[in-house]
C-alpha cells in the first residue's frame, strides 16, 4: 500500500493514511491490532514480534530457522522486498535453505 501524509485541518498536525492496498474488508477490533502490529513489526525489523503476531493472525510457517520464518513473513506481506532471499530463485544451487525446508501449512485463506 501507499502511504499519504495531509496536514490536518482541524488540530494543525499531520494525518498518515495507508491507501490503495488493492482490495478492502471489513476488519474485526483485534484483526485491526494484530495488523498494526504486523506492520509495526515490519516496519523495525522485529523479528519476535513478527513471529509472534503472524502465529497470532493463523500463519504458521514451520520446519525452519527463525531467520528464516522471518523471512518468509516479510516475502509474503512486505512489498519492500529488500532481502536478498527474495529476489533469489529457490531452485538456484546457492540459495538459502530455507527454501527447501520451509512449509507454510496454514495461512487463513480471509487474510489476502
């Protein structure tokens, strides 16, 4: 998604919106929390908090290293796409791991 930054008419300060994530859904209180969070922990590069808010929202992704499940959770809701894992071929001979261990048996279908 995009991010869009407006003064805000009515206190002086600035709005953040996020805009244009391609589709929408009506959202639960703590389906909004545990969003933020994900974003949250994207955004810093928490990887314990990433772990834990994506088992949190139903994602598990097994049979790997953190590091790895880390990765794995940026890939498949980070559009940054600035890890090397993420612009290798998994099939490449050089590759990490992860890539072959890696399983992902749950990701609720109502997330994307």
């Amino acid at each position: 998604g995009n991010l869009m930054a407006t003064p805000d008419p009515a206190g002086g300060g600035i709005r953040v919106a996020i805009l244009d994530w391609g589709q929408m859904k009506q959202l639960t209180h703590n389906e909004r929390v545990r969003y933020a969070l994900l974003v949250v922990a994207m955004a810093s590069r928490d990887g314990d908090l990433l772990r834990a808010t994506l088992a949190e929202l139903g994602v598990r992704i097994e049979n790997c290293e953190d590091s790895f499940a880390e990765i794995a959770g940026y890939i498949l809701f980070d559009t940054r796409m600035d890890m090397p894992e993420a612009l290798e071929s998994p099939m490449a001979k050089d590759a990490n791991e992860g890539w072959r261990t890696t399983r992902v048996p749950k990701l609720p279908r109502d997330l994307f």
